[in-house]
C-alpha cells in the first residue's frame, strides 16, 4: 500500500518515521507544507484550507491511506476530510488513546502548539475516552523554534521548558502523572523533559501511537518487495533538509519540491 | 497619498508606525500574510513569490507608494518588483544607509532572520555605502517567536541574545561599533540588546530609517484633513492582534482578513 503523510512542515517526519519502522514493507509519500509552516500560530479557517490542498495533492498521487502528521490540523481539519476516497488517521485520537489506557492516569497534561491547545481537541478526546480524569494544558510556541535551531539539549531549552512547565515540576503539590507530547517536534525535547519532569511523569508521544493506528489497514495488506518512498516539500530551504535528517534519524535526505498555489502565483 | 506597506506578518507594524509619525496627514493600507509568516525561514523563490502577490494586493487598493516592510522580502524581491506603476521603497537599503553615515562606524555588524542573513543583502549594500567597512553577520532564529511571545524583557531573552552574539559582548576583542536590527521585530528587543551590549554599540532601527526615506515621494505631496488606516491581515488568529498592539502601540487594533489563495483555496 502507499501511505501518505501530510505535516506543516517536517515535524511530522517523526511520524513518518514510526510508520517506516513499524510498517517496513509499505511505500509512503510526505508532503510538508514547509512554504506556509507553521500552522500553529494560526486560525482554524486557515489550517482547514492548508489541509485540504494538502490532502488533495497525496489522493492526486495515488495514496491509498492518508496520515495528518500535524496536530494542529489533526486539531482541526480532520471533520473536513470526511468523504474522501481513502482512509484518514490523524496523531490526536491515537495520541490521546495511549495516554487514556495508562493504567495508573489520573491527572494527564498535554503540551502543544498555542493552536492545538486552543482547539480543546485534545481535552475532547481525553474526556471521552477516560471519563472524570483530570487534564491540564499548556501551550509552548518556542518549542518548535528551539527544536528547528538544533538547541534542544541547551541549558536555553532547559530554562524554556522550566518556564512553561513551572507549576508541573518536581515538588509542585499538582503534577500530572502522564503528559502528551502533542506537537510532532516534541520527541526530540522527550530527553530533557524526561530529566526535567522526572521518572514519575509518563510521557506519550503521539508519533509512535499513530504508527500503531494504522494497524487495521495495514495489518492484512500485503507488503511489496522493494517499497518506494518520497518527499515532497513546498519550499525547499536548506534549513528544511538539515533539520529533516535529524528527525527522520537519516544522514541525508532528498526532497522534492512543489508549489502549492500554482494558480494564484502570480 | 495613499502609502501601502506589507510584510511577512505583524513586525512590519513597527515600520507603519514610524511612518504614520513621520507623515502624519497620509493615509496608510497595511497587509501582514499571516496566513503564510514567518518568511525568514523560507527559499528565495518562496518569498519572490509571495512578495508578488502582497504587491498585487495593495496595487489593487490603489496605493501610490509601497513599502516592503520585511527584511527578507527586502533582501530578495526587491528585483522582481521593478516596473510597477508606484514606487517601491524597502527597508534594506534605508537601514544599510543609516548605518553607513555614522561618522565612527568602521565594524558595522547585522542581526536578521536565517533568510535575510543567507541573502547577504545587507552586506552588499554596506560594503557599496561605506567601502572598505568591515561587516560581521548573525542569523537570529529564536528572536521572532521570542518577540511573538512577549518575552523580551525576560532572563531567557537575554540568554538568547548572550549565546547568538556571545563574541560580540562587552570585554570581546572585536566588536562591531555599529548594530543593524536587520529585522522587523528586532526593535522591541532593543532595550535588553542595549543593555547586553553596552552604550560603545549604536543599534540602527531600519524602521525609522524606513520612515525618513520615503521623503522624496511625500515631502512635497498635500496632506489629507482625516487620513484612513487600514490593516489587512490574510490570517486573522487572535495572537496576531495582541502582539500587533504592542508593535504599534496601540490599545486596540481592527484587522480586517483577505485570503491570498482564493483560486486555490479548495
């Protein structure tokens, strides 16, 4: 099967990731929306618009399932891919599904972009699967900058994170025992957050449930010899590819670029 | 007249403001791309292509002069805006020139976005205005999300600063006498930079310098007796209106919203 994966920007290439190692047999095909990254930052009617176009061009390439790789538009666009001629999974329900099962859960936190916490999406999903839990959230707009500038180990993240996180760090009377990396960049803080927070908070990152999302159509499909995989970016910065092998774990990567507005260009 | 202005976003602002209090009996139209901010990350085709489509935008509303208040869009589309019917003014070449004529200034360094820097727009113009100077350059990523988040005055600003300019701190064997804010939103980290700087380095605000240089198209045109501003924005999410307001120090701001890719919206 071709499973295409939509993100922002090349966050979601942590999703990807999951998917290739968990699905090894299986073709994919990326798009990050890296001419209009980021999505965190703006309005609902905005997203939903990126991600239809985004979703229009992997079906116009042949995917059979669709990944929304974004949390911010998983957040809000996934009600307006209803209908399409594949399969849609987003990283929210899956991402809130592995934080609901944990056994001992009774105070979850969620950590995002400020537009994916503005959603609520993620309150929704933890509400209806575990009922009467309590949940806390709280948005960081300068984790994605921090992460993209390769600072993430820097006693600069570690100050950010402490500002962001003040009330939830060891000693504070009302931690939550479970937190959500709900943003696709986050994996890569999950060492320094797990130092900062310490061992008795549970961390849950969405990639990896996404991955295992999948598994209803992918667990009978029959895997292909030589699997294909693409990527496909629509602005094609420097920047963009450094930052792509760091979180797709490759030495190199070759992305394509395409335009996404080709009718209103000029 | 009337004086259109665009920029990536919301730190243009700050150019429109110097202008409304420079020419006060003009009318001004500003168009921040919300939808599409931030540039600085993004390819030269990218922002050519987008600084296309803002021009077109403000043509339309009938300015008869134009501002591109956005380094980036500034170091790479000012070529592919020649012939237009109104003249076009950017902030580069304003903020090089101030630069240029301070009468001690022989190091002359530049803070900007990854893309300005990348551009060497500013170098160009410098070593053109003042042959001979030395130039030193310095891409500041964290600055504009850390602008976006209202967390200039704070500890973790000045680490920032402290790591990305940490050979050009008092005590340094070689610092620059000059400091270009070779971004938008650089001017409200000035008070912290100042202060981590020292008073021997005169920081040069590109907006103000902006301002003065639109002279020659309005010193001598008739003012009106109740000029209009407008502000477009073609992504109106919440947070774009709380830090414009401290951008244009205003209480309050009214930003009205245009969709930039109506034909390829859906």
């Amino acid at each position: 099967m071709l499973i295409g994966v939509f993100d922002s920007g090349i966050g979601g290439l942590t999703v990807l990731r999951a998917i290739r190692e968990a699905w090894p047999g299986h073709s994919t095909l990326y798009l990050g929306d890296t001419a209009r990254v980021p999505y965190g930052s703006k309005s609902a009617a905005t997203v939903v618009r990126y991600a239809r176009q985004n979703t229009r061009f992997l079906l116009d390439q042949g995917v059979d399932l669709l990944v929304v790789a974004c949390n911010t538009a998983s957040a809000y666009a996934m009600d307006s891919l209803a209908g399409l001629p594949a399969p849609v999974v987003g990283v929210i329900e899956p991402g809130a599904r592995a934080a609901a099962a944990g056994a001992a859960a009774s105070h979850i936190g969620v950590i995002g972009t400020a537009a994916t916490i503005r959603s609520g999406a993620y309150e929704r999903a933890l509400a209806r699967l575990r009922p009467g839990v309590r949940i806390s959230v709280r948005a960081c707009p300068l984790f994605v900058p921090l992460v993209e500038e390769g600072w993430e180990a820097t006693p600069i993240a570690r100050a950010i994170a402490a500002e962001y996180l003040a009330d939830w760090l060891p000693g504070a009377p009302d931690r939550p025992d479970t937190l959500v990396l709900g943003c696709t960049h986050y994996p890569v803080l999950r060492p320094m957050l797990a130092e900062l927070l310490g061992p008795e908070v549970r961390l849950i990152d969405a990639a990896r449930a996404t991955a295992a999302a999948v598994a209803p159509w992918l667990g009978g499909a029959a895997g292909e010899a030589v699997p294909r995989h693409r990527l496909f970016v629509t602005d094609g910065a420097e920047g963009f590819a450094r930052a792509g092998c760091r979180l797709l774990g490759q030495e190199n990567v070759e992305l394509e670029v395409v335009d996404m507005t080709p009718l209103a260009a000029d």
